[in-house]
C-alpha cells in the first residue's frame, strides 16, 4: 500500500487551507460587486430599502439604501422594518400546515365546516383551493370600492360579508385568480382552528419559536421601533402613501418584518425547523400557474427558483429562494413606485451569486420615432394562460399594459425596443423574415416571452 510522507502530507494540508481561503475571499469579493449595483439602483433607480443575499446559511451580504423617513432622514439599515404584503401568504400557508401536522384541520376540508352560514357556492370549495388561488372566490381587493374604503377599520367577519354572497369567477380548480379573498379565509379558519388570533397563532408558533423578534402583525397605533414609512408617487416626488387600516389586508398581507428575520424564516422553512418534510413538500407543489401553497415556484437562472412578492400602500417586497443552491435573495423597498423594483433587484443579486450577466440600472433615454413605426405593434399578446398584455396607439403614442390594468407610455430605446418610466421594465418587439411581429418579450424581473395573438 502505498504510504503518504509527513511533508506530503504538511503540503498537502497547506494547499488545502490556501484553497479554503481563497473559496472564502471569493465570496468575501461579491460585497463589492453588490453594492455597486445597490447604489445604481438607488442613484439611477430611485431604490430606497433593504437587501440581503445569503448561501449555505450565511449571510453574504445586508444593507439599506436611501431613507426610512425622508422627512428625518433616517437611513434603511438591515434592522429596518418594513410591511411585507403578501410575503405574508407564505407565513399564512405555513400556520395552516402547522395545524394540519397537530390534528386541528386538514387542507382537504370544506371551508364550510368553518364558516357558517356558507354560501351555497362555497360548498365545493376546500382549504387547499384556498391556499392554492383556484377557489374562484372574487379578490375583495379588486372591488370598485376598495379604494374607497380601505381606510376603513373593519372587522374579520364584516370583510368577508363584503364577498361571501358575490358570484364564483369559476368553479373550484377549474381556474387559477389571485384572490386575496382566499387568504383572508384562511386567517378565519386558523383562528377557529387555533383557538387563537390570526396575530397570537403567529406570534406563538412562527415568530417566538424562531426568534424572529422583528416581525409581527403591523397595526398604526402600535409604537413600532425602526419602522419604515411608506411612500408613493405625487406630481413633484414621493408622497406619504395613502393610509390603510391594516385589518384589511390581514391574513392575505398585514406583516412586517426585516430583512435579517426573513432570511432566519427562510433558513427555517427550508429545513425541519418548523414544518415536516411532507408540508413543506405540500407547500411547494405546483397546481396551477406555477402556484404552491402562498409561493411560486418556477425557473430563474436556469434553477428551480421559490418566490413571492409583495405590494401594498406604500412599499413593494420580494423574497426568492434557490434551494438547489442553498441561495437566498431578500429585498424590501418602502416606496410603491421607482424604475429599480424588488423583482428586478432580487434577480440581479441573484445573478451576481451566479455569476450569470445583469444590467446595473442607468437612465435610459427615449429616441424620435416614427408614429407609423408603432401600427406593427398595436395588438393583443399572450403573457400567461390567464394574463393577455395590450399594446395600442393613443395619438402619436405607444401604450402598454397588462389587460385591465391601466396603460402606460411606451417610450422607444430603439425601433424595436421600448420601457416605461414608471416600474423597471423593458418591452422587446421580434419580427420574424417578413418584417410580420410575432411576439414580445417582457424584461421585468427576468425575461417573459408573449405570441401576438391579435
């Protein structure tokens, strides 16, 4: 048998150490590289907010940029707490997996075994519809009126009375329609489940047993250390967003938290800290449009990618694992509006983690055009299954937006490719031999291509 010497062995190990060090350094090295793009983002971007990038459990990297509270201001730092929107699906998800491992519920029942008196057309429709956005259930935050009444303070039964009596969108896992509806249920079942509030459920299973002492259920009259402000677009710069009472977006999107404490959440739910093998599993398959249990899962980067975003008054928020690759992106914004979003943002850190091309964010600037240039572009695209994107000619302007949504200008970079100056996004037209347009592709977060389909 052939036998190492001592010194082989010394050089051996010194080569080793070296080799380790240099592993170290490498990643030490991506802080630079970070940073760069953060303060691009914020200079160029209009960032204001948090980011933290972690492998393997560490944490690579964690900072604020702009301000907190433009009228003080105080700086975002990473201790900086922030409302999440609908991040807070995810926690909701889990709480309901909680009580499913303990025997309360199972994700198979009738949401009437909870709610009485059910409405005659949720008698088909179980927990997991719910978790799952195929319930058909109308989203109470596309009513006409929610504006309107979203200062209103409101109590967990009246909000539901504003959609129980309201028709299906579609039979139960017929479809698949973002309903912030269905979580909002999903907090009435954990609390009768429980025992407990929405709040106290949360804070006793999830937050204590973690030691996410930064999270919580977001109320306005609570005195809250390092909590953000929330600001929106007015005609000269940011405004104070408009007020929201935070028992309306409850289960569907009332915490907050930090960037620390969602990268210890993250950590947790990917591992046996909280939740079984089986539920987080339950959690991450897919039923319709890339949608688990409160998470999307997709491909970013060539890699398995599990996400959420959040939007409510005020900020914008995006939290995106690779769990293949142990990576974790978190990034919280307290501005609802700004060319550098949390999508946008989360995806180049990630890519500087891979090693993979981004863009650092630059002013872009619009071209002259000819208006005719435009006509071979007015039409009808198919984004998703569920989401058409139109583009029109209003005048001597191009316009865009998802169907039903509020159109926006779509100023030229070049004869074929277009942005907005309103979110961080570009539009790419590609003809085909014949000049004839064939789709468009959506660069927001990641490359989405649409077929023109009118």
């Amino acid at each position: 048998m052939f036998r190492q010497s001592p010194r082989f062995a010394r050089v051996a190990a010194v080569f080793a150490l070296l080799l380790l060090t240099a592993v170290l350094a490498a990643a030490q090295d991506l802080s630079p590289k970070f940073d760069e793009y953060m303060t691009a983002a914020a200079k160029q971007g209009g960032f204001t907010g948090s980011v933290l990038v972690s492998r393997d459990g560490k944490i690579l990297f964690s900072k604020g940029y702009a301000h907190a509270n433009l009228e003080w201001e105080i700086p975002n730092t990473p201790q900086t707490k922030f409302r999440l929107g609908s991040i807070t699906k995810q926690f909701t998800a889990a709480a309901i997996m909680l009580l499913q491992e303990r025997g309360k519920l199972s994700v198979k029942d009738p949401v009437c075994k909870y709610y009485e008196p059910c409405p005659a057309a949720w008698s088909e429709i179980t927990i997991h519809h719910l978790l799952t956005h195929t319930s058909g259930i109308p989203n109470y935050t596309n009513s006409p009126d929610y504006v309107t009444k979203m200062m209103m303070p409101v109590t967990v039964n009246n909000m539901i009375d504003r959609f129980k009596d309201k028709p299906l969108d579609f039979k139960p896992s017929e479809k698949w329609n973002y309903s912030n509806s269905g979580y909002f249920l999903l907090g009435f079942i954990i609390e009768k489940a429980s025992g407990e509030s929405y709040e106290a459920f949360l804070q006793n299973n999830i937050f204590t047993p973690l030691k996410m002492t930064n999270s919580g259920y977001d109320r306005h009259n609570t005195i809250l250390k390092n909590r953000a402000t929330g600001y929106s677009r007015g005609p000269k710069g940011p405004v104070n967003s408009p007020y929201l009472d935070m028992g309306q977006p409850y289960a569907a999107g009332s915490l907050y938290s930090t960037v620390e404490d969602l990268f210890i959440w993250n950590e947790a739910l990917f591992s046996d800290k909280l939740l079984t093998a089986a539920s987080r599993e339950a959690m991450l398959t897919v039923d319709k449009n890339n949608y688990g249990y409160g998470l999307t899962i997709n491909q970013q980067h060539n890699r398995k990618a599990v996400s959420h975003g959040g939007g409510i008054n005020g900020f914008n928020t995006m939290l995106v694992r690779y769990p293949e690759d142990k990576v974790t992106v978190v990034v919280l914004r307290n501005a609802d509006f700004g060319l550098t979003g949390p999508g946008a943002v989360a995806q180049s850190l990630a890519a500087i983690v891979f090693g993979e091309k981004y863009e650092t964010p630059r002013t872009r600037t619009a071209i002259k055009l000819d208006p005719k240039v435009y006509d071979a572009y007015v039409g009808e695209y198919q984004l998703t299954p569920e989401m058409t994107f139109i583009v029109s000619k209003v005048g001597d302007k191009l316009m865009g937006a998802p169907k039903g949504q509020p159109q926006v200008e779509l100023f030229p970079e070049s004869e074929t490719k277009f942005f907005v100056l309103v979110v961080d996004a570009q539009i790419s037209f590609v003809k085909d031999d014949k000049g004839a347009v064939t789709h468009l592709i959506l660069h927001q977060g990641g490359d989405q291509k649409a077929k023109k389909i009118k």
